[in-house]
C-alpha cells in the first residue's frame, strides 16, 4: 500500500465542510447501557476484532477513513461513540478515563466480544492504554496514537487554524447528534475539566503493561511532546514507537492512507 495515492487534507478544510467519510451501514448497532450512559456502538464485518475509540469531542464517525481498510483487511470493527460524545449520553458524574473504559467493555461484554486490538486516538488512545492496564485479558494489543499518560506530556495550547476547523465541525456534529444538541459549551467543558488533571500514570504504571503496545506520534502534533512519546515507548515492556511524517494530531483524517498503512502493519504483526 502506498501513501500517495490518497488525497490529502493536511489543513482539514474538506473535514470541516463536509466531515470524514460516512461510516459504512451497520446491521448490528444500538446502545448500550452503563454506570448511567446509553453507549452508543456500530459493529461491522467478521474476522480479529478491532475497536476504534475517537478523540475528545469527536464521534466514532470521524474513523470513517480507517473502517473500510480494516473491514477491507478482514477484520471486524466496532466503533464506540464515548460517553456524552456523538450518539452516547451521559449523566452528571464527571468525566474519568476508567469509567469510559468500564464504557468500553460493557459494550463488548455485549456483543459477546472476549478480546480485541484497541486503537485509540488522542483521548481515546488514553482509554484504550487503560483498558491495557486494567483488563489485559480483553486486550490483545494498544495502538496508542496522540496521547499522553501524563499531564507533563502536553505542549502549552496554541490555537491555529487546523485545530480551529476541527473544533468546528467538532461543534456541527454534536448539533447533528448529541441527545443534548444545546449543550455543547458545557460538553466541551466537562471534558476539558477532565483533561486539566488526568490521566495521570506514572512510570510504574506504564511498566505493569503487558499487552503489545505501539506509541504512534506524529511530526507535528499540535498537543504532545514528542520526547513524551519516546519516554512511553522506554516505559512500556516491549512498546514500540512509531513517528509518521508530515501530519499533526489529526493524522487519521490529514491522511488515512499514510495511517491506514501503520495500523494495519500493528494488527498483521499482532496476528503473528
């Protein structure tokens, strides 16, 4: 597979207009019910189970680059709307990466799913490392991609206008969306009071994993340190680190092809 042949959308222009690709039609998707949340999911396909957990103020619509490759590679996809993100609810409890991993796994206790590769991008990333560290037995591997497991791992936030035309559309699909379509100043709000303190993971922490791991950091990442990324990669048993050239945090949508590529390398290499 080569990276070129797909178009780019480095400064997210076309993802602001019109959003990522539909994601494919599901016959089996519906809710989830969980620690006070309706946990949106969509399950495709057959094959080594792969779940998808997007970024912070996202939806699982935003992997609609990478479901086709996977379902295309023969695995079975599912996607998870995290709690009070997309189709999900949420109630009043604050927002804490275990609890949307204990989201994760109602789901999958669900659809009867006893192991899958967690592929976590940004916040998402986060809860599938939790998910890692807490419930290994469900995990077969981490695909950790534009995260960090500690407040020391983040840059100082600067706004540009990639990110600007994220949080745009980030905004048009909680309108289109959310149960709560007016809420979205305050969405935004609980979920930046949970980053503000977590996750917070110590070395130690990071040194218990042992499910495969792989640290996926971009060149130009608007929000992580990549000196963070090289220390997970040092701290995890047997991680490796993976650099992709030329795009930011929004890698998967910038260029899926140059993406697809790596996550489908990790899920090969995870097969054995």
């Amino acid at each position: 597979m080569t990276t070129s042949s797909a178009p780019h959308d480095d400064h997210l222009a076309h993802f602001e207009a019109h959003g990522a690709p539909p994601l494919p039609v599901s016959d089996d998707e519906g809710h989830v019910e969980n620690e006070g949340a309706r946990i949106w999911y969509a399950s495709y396909g057959d094959g080594a189970p792969v779940i998808l957990l997007h970024g912070g103020l996202g939806h699982s619509g935003n992997w609609g680059g990478q479901v086709p490759a996977l379902l295309d590679a023969g695995h079975r996809v599912v996607v998870i709307d995290s709690r009070g993100h997309g189709r999900s609810t949420r109630d009043t409890q604050p927002y804490r990466y275990e609890l949307m991993a204990s989201d994760v796994l109602a789901v999958m206790d669900a659809l009867q799913l006893e192991r899958a590769a967690m592929v976590g991008w940004s916040d998402g990333a986060c809860i599938a490392m939790v998910l890692g560290m807490s419930a290994p037995e469900r995990v077969t591997g981490v695909f950790f991609f534009a995260c960090n497991m500690d407040p020391s791992g983040t840059k100082p936030f600067v706004p540009t206008p990639v990110i600007e035309r994220c949080f745009s559309r980030h905004a048009k699909d909680y309108a289109l969306l959310s149960a709560t379509p007016e809420d979205f100043e305050a969405f935004v709000g609980a979920v930046s009071a949970m980053m503000k303190t977590e996750p917070n993971y110590h070395a130690g922490d990071l040194a218990r994993i042992r499910v495969p791991v792989a640290i996926v950091q971009s060149e130009h990442d608007e929000f992580i340190k990549p000196e963070h990324a090289d220390y997970l990669a040092r701290s995890i048993p047997g991680a490796e680190l993976i650099l992709l050239p030329g795009v930011s945090h929004f890698a998967p949508l910038q260029r899926p092809a140059q993406f697809n590529h790596v996550l489908l390398n990790f899920l090969r290499r995870l097969a054995g």
